[in-house]
C-alpha cells in the first residue's frame, strides 16, 4: 500500500504492486487460469494453483510459473465442496499470511445445449462449479483477505445468451450479479470486477465449433487465453475500477 499526499490531505492508496504479493486462481492449470497464472508469475506475483482432476497440467504450470523465480503452490480441490476448500486453505496456512488477489475462473460448460436435454442434476453440477463455487472460494478466500482485488470470469453469455446451455448462460449472468453486489459490500478494500470474454482458443469449446465462433468476431477470429490474462492483469493493477465487466467479445457484442 502506498501513502501519498495531495491537497495537504493523506490519501491512502490501495496499489496492488504484484510482485511478492499472494493470488490464488481457480482452475489455474490450463486454459484461461493457466494464462492468468504465469502473467501474474511474470510479474513477480506467487501463485497458489487450483486444479481439480488434470495433475500433470497443474504440475506443469506450477514448473512454467516457478520459472519466473516466484513460489507456486499446488492446490486440488472442487471448488463447490466447501470442506475441501477449507481443508486446502487451512494447509497452506501456515506458509502464506494473506491472500491479495482471488481469480474465479473455475468453470465448466456442462454435456448439453437444448433446454430439453439438460436435467436437473446437470443444472445443479453447472450452477455449483461456475456460480457457487465463486461465492465460496470468495467467502473462504476472504478469511485471509484484509486488502485486495478479485476478478470473476464471466462470459458473453452471462449478457447475451448464446449457442450454450441454459445452465452454463445463468451461471455466468450469475456471476455478473454477484460481482456488482460484492463490489459494494467489500469497498473501500477489496476492489471487485468480472471479464466476460466471448469464444477464447482453449479445450473448453470443442475444435469443430472454433471456426464459425471466429466469423461471429468483428477482427475474425477467437480471443486467446493470454488475451484474457490481459484484461485480468489491468483490472489488478488498476486501484479505481471496481464493480465493473470488461467485455472481450471482438465486437460481437457491444454494450
Ligand atoms: N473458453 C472460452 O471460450 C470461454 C469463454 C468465456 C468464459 N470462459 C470461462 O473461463 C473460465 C476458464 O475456461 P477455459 O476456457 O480455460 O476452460 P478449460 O480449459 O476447460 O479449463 C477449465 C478449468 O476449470 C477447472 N475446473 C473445472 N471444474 C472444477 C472444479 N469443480 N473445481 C476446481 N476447478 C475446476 C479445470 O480443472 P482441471 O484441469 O483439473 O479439470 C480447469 O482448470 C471458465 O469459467 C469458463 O466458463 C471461457
């Protein structure tokens, strides 16, 4: 935190200066998470790694991110299992004093598309990772949290719908509000944004959709994860945006 002085008056400044400072990013070992990591690694930022199932990409990105001379910790678990966040938190509380940043970008896009497919169980699994498992880890997170920033991922479809399931477009419209609410509720300290990004080039959108995704874009073609990271990164550093979505669409969708 920086003091400054201006008109006489001491101003507190919340800067988030990234180097030496603590960010856990769900999901962290691939994609969109992955990119986040190793541009906050880059910055000199330690990152503690979420990941479910994909060990070797986990082990991977924690080698990648220790790379940039930064400690990088590995963490498993679900993050709608509420227990097992807690579990995981509470075994590296001995190693870190606080948590600066929380990235929620855990999510998944379910089996299926049409209204008529999805069943209950599937709206619950979809709803549970990608909308609850936010308000957990943000709850969870804020145990060791006294400063900081936190960035949901969101989605176009959180505004706009899509060619997506139900499920997966309320979850992320879910997150929306829980961001502009959260905003309010953690102010002056914990500064609180989403990114809504249209198609992004990762395994979540299957390689056939991929092409016709890109014509729907104003500039051709899909957002790369690093792209993304971009975005995350700005709203980190920036200590006056808070309740705010950056839309990353290529101008499909313009508000
Ligand atoms: N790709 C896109 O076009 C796009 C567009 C807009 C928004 N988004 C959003 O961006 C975020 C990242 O997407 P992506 O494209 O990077 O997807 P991805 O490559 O499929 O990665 C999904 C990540 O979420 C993790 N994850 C899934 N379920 C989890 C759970 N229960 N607990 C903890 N972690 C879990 C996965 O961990 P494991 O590897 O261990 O399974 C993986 O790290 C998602 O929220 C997605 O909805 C993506």
């Amino acid at each position: 935190m920086l003091k400054s002085i201006r008109n006489g008056l001491r101003e507190e400044v919340m800067r988030v200066e990234l180097k030496d400072k603590i960010a856990l990013v769900t999901g962290g070992d691939r994609g969109i998470g992955r990119a986040i990591v190793l541009e906050l690694a880059k910055r000199g930022c330690n990152v503690i790694i979420n990941y479910h199932r994909n060990s070797s990409e986990a082990e991977r990105t924690k080698r990648d991110a220790e790379s940039y001379r930064v400690r990088a910790w590995l963490l498993r678990f679900d993050v709608s299992n509420r227990q097992e966040v807690r579990r995981a938190l509470s075994s590296l509380s001995s190693k870190i004093d606080e948590i600066n940043v929380l990235i929620n970008n855990a999510g998944i896009l379910g089996d299926h598309f049409t209204l008529e497919e999805i069943d209950d169980e599937e709206w619950d699994r979809v709803i549970n990772i990608n909308l609850k498992g936010a308000f957990i880890m943000t709850q969870e997170v804020l145990k060791y949290m006294k400063r900081g920033k936190i960035v949901n991922i969101s989605s176009i479809v959180g505004r706009n719908g899509g060619t997506v399931g139900v499920h997966y477009a309320a979850s992320k419209a879910g997150l929306i509000g829980l961001t502009f609410s959260l905003a309010r509720q953690l102010a002056p300290n914990i500064l609180v944004n989403a990114v809504a990004p249209g198609p992004v080039d990762t395994s979540l959108i299957p390689e056939e959709k991929k092409k016709s995704l890109r014509k729907l874009s104003l500039l051709d073609r899909i957002a790369s994860p690093e792209e993304i990271a971009h975005a995350v990164i700005f709203l980190i550093e920036n200590d006056y945006i808070t309740g705010s979505v950056v839309n990353m669409n290529g101008g499909r969708y313009m508000l």
